[in-house]
C-alpha cells in the first residue's frame, strides 16, 4: 500500500507533518480530516508526484513579467472557490495549484505564484497572503488567520467570500445612485455652456438691428454669453484650479476630516452615505468577530476600513475605551455618528454575548436601507434633473424671444 507525505495545521493551529499509508490519495486526505487537520499538501512519498507540484511556479515566472494584481471579483471568485475545494477535501497548496492555472489575468496568476511559493516552503496562507498587501486587505488576511488557528479555515473563506459579496453589491448600489446625477448634470451644463457661447452670442445682430429696448433678462443673459466666449480659457482655468485646490485640500489631514463631515451632512445624499458607512461598520464587525478575530484587533481593522474618518475616530474612541475595560457602547451613544437604534443594539449584545448577532442584523437592515434609498433617489433625481435643465434652456430661450414678442407688439401698437 502506498505511503504519502503530509503537511497539515492541528486545531491549535500547529504546524504538523508525518506519512500516512492509504490505497489512494484521496483516502489519505479523507483519513487526515478524520483528525481534524487542516490539510497543506499531500504527495506520494514516491513516483513523479513531485515533479508535477513543483514545475507551475518556475514556468510561470519564466512566462510572465506581468505585475501583480488582482480586481475584486477576482477575488472574492477566488475565495469561494479556494473554499470549496478545501471543504471537499482537496488539501490547500494543490487546491492553490488548481486556482492558479485557472486564473483568466497574468497579474492575478503572478500573486498566487508567489502565494504557492510561500505555502510550499512551510509558510501559513495568511503570511503568504501578507505578501501581496495591496491585493489582499487587511481584513482579508486577518480572517485567514483566524481561520487558521482555529481550524475552521474553508468555514473562513465562505464567510469571508460572503462579506466581499455583500460589500460589492453595497458599493455598486452606491456607484447606482451617483452616476445618473453625474452624468445629467455634466449633461446639462454642456448644452447650457454651448448655448451660452455658441449659439446666443448670434443673436446679437439680429437685437441691434431691431431698435428696440431689450428686456433685463435677455440683457442679463447677453452679457454672461459675452463673458464666457470672451474669457473661456479664464473660465476653463479657473474652473480647473479650483478643482486642484478642491483636490489638495481634500488630500490634507484637516480638509479629509471637514470633506468627510460633510459628506455625512449632505442633504439628500448625505442620509445615504451614512447608511452606508453603518452598514460597513456593523458587517465588517460583525464578520471579523464571528471569525475569531480578537475584539481589540477587529475594532483596529473596522477603524481602517470605515471609509470615513469621523467613524474612524469614533471606532478608535471605542477601542481605547474596550483597552481599559469599559463597554464598546458608551463611545457609540457618546458619538452622534451611530443613531440610537446601533448603540442600543450594541449594548444589548455586550451584554447578551450575542454581539455579533445583533450586528449581522444591524448590517442587514442597513443594507435594505441602502438599496430603498437608491431607488427613492434614482426617482427623484430625473425630475429635479429634468427641472434643472427646463429652468436653464427655457430660461436662455425665453431670453432670445422675448425682443421678438415686444416687437411684435409694438408692431401691433402701429398698426
């Protein structure tokens, strides 16, 4: 009976190794999560199994000189899948093998080369992962290792891939409801801007062969028309330094923490913004904890992934206030950030040790929220747009009739 070479992680996390006889494979893998191992390789301890683990990597690298990268969806098709092969048994640096030629961009193939390179040598996934930071987040690589150790990794993975899921659904609700406003408005200001300086400008001759005594409002229209195709290039550089000024002060510690206050107090848009950022908050939280993350370092990785520095700040209140032994609640309820509905929740669930549970269904609610808000601004916005665009081009089009209605009763008046 063959024998096979094993690499596995026991429940307390501990790195393991040993040979096990089985007629196959597949039974030696069956036999070593019987023990409750976490599987990393399994190779016949003789024949050309070796070769056949060993060869992606270099070929690979010889191939492609290719960045790493990765998107997200490639991502979170990446962690549902690592997921199920580990769950049916298949161990972790072959399942990793499998992942990698399958892989549809050379970037994405280049990072899990260097994940398998890491994983053969001995190394846990979640170091391997830390390599490549800037594919992988945080919250990523902190849920793998919790995972990890407590040898419920493919349990890990399905949650963690769910809260990416969920995490893409919210921002593609949010990207809904800012593009039709974007767009109508950049569409609005276009045909104003060139019936301002291409089309009302023309009219001019036409008024000053009429004799007559224009209206204030065809006055008032004329002079700005005149204004913007006499100083387009001014207009087009201020607008575009204020934009960079916009941008610089925004990239500073003060102007991040002002824009990111206001972004909560917008009107209209800014109760969704703050759904939004309560949903992360609570889902995040929730995910972390129920994986194993310890409070202290949960909190720590909420605060980094809040998306706003006034809940950033909050979150890390909270946290010193968790370090010194006081409840996660009271810097919630102090704040006026989280409604009351969120902290007493919080407070109920310290209290229960079912806080994950009630944040779960904080994150739910909020979501639900989200995506009614999205519909609600999608309906409103296309009028608010429609009447933005009749106040503007009527406006200019009444302005260049209006000489001609007053000629027409003047005319009238002679007859």
């Amino acid at each position: 009976m063959p024998s096979f070479k094993y690499s596995a992680r026991d429940r307390e996390g501990k790195t393991v190794s040993g040979v096990v006889t089985a007629k196959t494979q597949a039974e030696a893998v069956a036999d070593l999560r019987k023990k409750e191992l976490i599987i990393l390789d399994v190779r016949q301890s003789a024949g050309g199994g070796d070769a056949k683990k060993g060869g992606g990597g270099g070929l690979l690298r010889g191939l492609t000189r290719a960045r790493p990268s990765a998107n997200k969806d490639q991502i979170v098709i990446f962690t549902r899948q690592l997921a199920t092969m580990i769950s049916a048994g298949v161990p972790l640096l072959e399942s990793l093998e499998v992942l990698q030629e399958q892989a549809d961009t050379p970037g994405f193939r280049v990072v899990l080369d260097g994940v398998i390179d890491s994983v053969r040598g001995g190394t846990d996934l979640s170091t391997a992962l830390e390599r490549f930071a800037r594919v992988f987040p945080n919250i990523y690589i902190s849920m793998v290792r919790a995972g990890e150790v407590s040898g419920q990794l493919d349990d890990i993975l399905v949650r963690l891939a769910e809260y990416l899921e969920a995490s893409a659904k919210l921002k593609r609700d949010i990207r809904a409801a800012m593009t039709y406003p974007v767009i109508s408005l950049v569409l609005v200001l276009g045909i104003t801007m060139f019936l301002m300086v291409g089309i009302v400008p023309k009219f001019k001759e036409i008024f000053d062969t009429l004799e007559i005594e224009l209206p204030k409002l065809t006055k008032g229209v004329l002079a700005v028309s005149f204004a913007l195709k006499d100083h387009i290039l001014a207009v087009m550089f201020g607008f575009a330094g204020v934009i960079a000024l916009f941008v610089v002060w925004k990239r500073s510690v003060w102007g991040a923490r002002q824009w990111d206050w206001m972004v909560l107090h917008f009107p209209v848009f800014g109760p969704l913004f703050q759904k939004v950022a309560l949903s992360r908050f609570s889902r995040t939280f929730a995910t972390l904890i129920k994986s194993g993350v310890p409070i202290l370092g949960a909190l720590e990785i909420v605060s980094e992934t809040a998306g706003n520095r006034i809940i950033s700040e909050t979150v890390d209140s909270a946290k010193e206030n968790v370090r010194q032994g006081h409840t996660l609640a009271e810097p919630l309820m102090e704040s006026k950030v989280f409604p009351p509905m969120v902290t007493r929740m919080v407070q109920i669930g310290e209290k229960s040790g079912s806080l994950e549970q009630l944040l779960e269904k904080i994150s739910d609610f909020y979501d639900d929220q989200v995506s009614a808000a999205v519909k609600t601004l999608t309906s409103m916005i296309e009028p608010i747009m429609i009447g933005i665009m009749g106040f503007l081009v009527g406006g200019i089009v009444l302005a260049v009739f209006l000489p001609i209605f007053e000629l027409q009763k003047q005319l009238g008046k002679r007859n």
